[in-house]
C-alpha cells in the first residue's frame, strides 16, 4: 500500500513587491463619482466648507477633510502615503525641502536643554542647523564617527535625546552600522534618526533595520528629475506626527501641491532609475580607480572601500554618486570641472543628468580649510552623481576633461 503523497504548504502570500508599491502607494484620491487614475493636482489654497456644522468639525480636529493647503492638501496628502508605505512607515510629512524636513522635525521634538549626538558626515545643511542655529535655543550637538563605539559612548549625555546620521556620509561616503546605533539609541532612550536620501527606500530600509525616522531630500532621487525641491519624513508617529501636525502648521516648511506632484510621479519609476544609476556608477568607480591622475575612489560597492562589506549586508545597491581625489590638489579640481562637456557642473545629486562638482573651489571655498577637513572635504576631492546618460558617454567625458586638466597642469 502506498502512503499518500504528503503536500508542500503553499508558500506564505507576500504584499506587492516595491515597485508596484511605487507605482500604486499614493494612489486613493476622490472627487465624488470622479475616480482619477493618476493623482490630480490640487492647486488651490482653500477648500470650501459645505456647512456650518462642517466647518465646526473640520477646525475641531473631527473631521479630515481638508480646508487649508498649509494645514494639509490631497496631493500632498497622497506623497505622504506613498514614502510611508515604501519606507515602511507609521507616518510621514512632506516639507518645502530637504532642509524643511529636517528642521521640522527637530525643531518639533528638541527642547531646551536637550542634546543631539551627530556624525560628522552629515549633510552640511544639517551640520550647520546643529552647529550653528539649534545653539541659540538651547540644544547642543556632538559631532564624532559614529561608527567608532569608544567615542560614541565618551559623546553620550544623560540628557542625548537624538542620534542623527547619514549613511552613506555626505561627501565622504563612510558606511554606518546602523543595527548597531539603533540598538544603541534604543537601549539609552534616545531617538535614532537616519539620512535616507543618498539610498532611497529601494536601496536601504533604515526603519527596518532599528530607526525610529528617516529624512530625504526629496529633490534628489525621490523626484529625480531636477526639477522639484522638496523633503520627506517618515516613521514612528510618536516621532513625526509632532512635525506632521504642530511643525509644519506652525513653521510653514509646507511643500506645495505642484511639487508634491511632481516628486510622488518620480517614484513611479524609482526603482528604474536607482538601478541603472547605480550599475552607471559602479562602472563609473572602477574606470576611475585605473587613472593616474586619481588618488583614490570611494564607492561602497567598490573592493576598495572601508566598509564594504557593511554596505552589502544593508544596502541593496551602492547608489549613483561616489567621490574621488585628484592628485593635484584645488588647481587639478578646477582644471577637471573646466573642461567637462557632457557632465553638468552644479551642486545637487540624484539627477537624470550626470552633475560634477568640485567642492573645495565651490561650496566649502569660505569655510576654513581645519574645518573643512574635519568635514571630509579635502583639497582635491570630487564629488559625481552619475545620471541616466550612456556610461560609456560619461566615461568618455571624463577621460577628455582628465586629459585637458593634466595638459593644462592641473
């Protein structure tokens, strides 16, 4: 007699993968019997009120319908549901820029008296908000390598109430444990907030690896275009809604419904576009890493960088910028940005277009050199985002300008 043939379980059913989540999480916006497909554009600044009574009930809190597009706007509403569904979040908010994000949310959850643990490869927008302008009301920083735990303990207070860093760093591309913080931050009672734009949430899940938050720059891969400025918060409602709901109302960082169109279409074909930019940009580094006029390349997908290994274990891919130094110093850097052709040379990242810069001669030319060393920002540093262009077309870019550059003594 033969036994019946024991059957498999069928397989657990998974949600949608991500990049159906990127084309559909902002999606549910009515008008009635009106069922838009794309998300319309709601520029208006008001909202009529269809009653008394409703009116009443919409400024009690009692009602969500919208009244006041600083207060809160559909199109707006729909990128917020969208970056919470592809972070993984509770909650998020959408601010006038990626520096509106970030001091929504620490203006809203910092008091007197507090203090931030910081890395220093935070963005430079948000070391100076920490360095310079937080100061004045009452909140100190510590900026330290996070990832050496001796000097991240000796950096701790009784009264940390924020670890905040970016990985990878801004402009040094330094990889953080971010496992490791997060239990860190958790354990002391602190709140661990992580820069997520140089990965997006399709590369690196900084929520799932521990962060109780995440902010973007908006402006660069979400939108991708170079053509909005906007910023995003996401994660645990304890966190945000402070921000979502008395920052932005008191603030006024709000993003405008225009550009909340414009980035929530982005991230319809972000996964698209953070593959190819990155496969670019791998080759991109390794092409670099073979001329004699470079010194060095970091590149986390590279064998060559420091934590290399740390980025393969929670990054999906290394991204599309990576950063070099030029042998011959500030004139080298100059001499390269004066003879690109295809690459644009402007600040910014996550374009469609290649952008170069050269951030010694541009951007840190007023800061002092300690202290623009202590940033990561050496004299023959360049910083490239790789765009959407043909690689063999940027790498032949560059060849050209590195040629010209070392003819002309740079």
């Amino acid at each position: 007699m033969t036994r019946p043939r024991r059957r498999r379980p069928a397989p657990a059913r998974r949600g949608p993968g991500f990049a159906t989540r990127a084309v559909h999480a902002g999606e549910g916006s009515t008008h009635g019997d009106v069922r838009p497909v794309a998300t319309p554009l709601y520029q208006t600044v008001s909202f009529s009120f269809p009653s008394a009574a409703e009116a009443s009930a919409i400024a009690a809190g009692e009602s969500a319908a919208p009244w006041y597009s600083r207060i809160g706007n559909p199109t707006v509403a729909a990128l917020e549901r969208a970056i919470a569904d592809l972070e993984g979040a509770e909650s998020a908010f959408a601010a006038a820029s990626g520096m509106g994000a970030v001091a929504t949310l620490l203006l809203a959850n910092l008091r007197a008296g507090d203090h931030v643990v910081a890395d220093s490869g935070v963005y430079g927008g948000t070391y100076n908000l920490l360095r310079r302008e937080l100061p004045r009301f009452g909140v100190e920083t510590t900026f330290i390598e996070t990832n050496d735990p001796a000097r991240l303990r000796e950096a701790w207070r009784p009264n940390t109430r924020l670890l905040y860093v970016d990985s990878p760093g801004n402009p040094t591309l330094r990889v953080l444990d971010l496992p490791a913080l997060a239990e860190l931050a958790r354990a002391r009672g602190a709140w661990f907030v992580v820069d997520n734009t140089f990965c997006t949430p399709y590369l690196q899940r900084p929520l799932e690896l521990g962060a109780h938050a995440v902010v973007h720059s908006a402006t660069k891969y979400l939108s991708g275009h170079g053509d909005a400025i906007a910023g995003l918060v996401a994660g645990e409602c304890a966190l945000v809604e402070p921000g979502r709901i008395a920052g932005l109302r008191e603030f006024g960082a709000v993003c405008a419904p225009f550009v909340a169109w414009l980035v929530e279409r982005g991230l319809h074909t972000l996964p698209l576009r953070m593959e190819r930019h990155c496969a670019s940009a791998l080759r991109v580094a390794e092409w670099l890493e073979s001329r004699p006029e470079v010194a060095w390349v970091r590149y986390p997908w590279l064998p060559s960088h420091p934590q290399r290994a740390l980025a393969r274990r929670q990054m999906r891919g290394g991204s599309g910028v990576l950063v070099f130094e030029l042998k011959g110093g500030i004139s080298a850097g100059a001499a390269l940005l004066d003879a690109v052709e295809l690459c644009t040379h402007a600040v910014s990242l996550g374009d469609t277009r290649t952008l170069i810069m050269h951030p010694a001669s541009t951007m840190h030319a007023p800061t002092p050199p300690e202290e623009r060393l202590a940033l990561g920002v050496t004299d023959g540093l360049v910083r490239l985002s790789v765009g959407l262009e043909d690689v063999e077309d940027i790498i032949g870019d560059l060849e050209q300008a590195l040629g010209k550059a070392r003819a002309a003594g740079g």
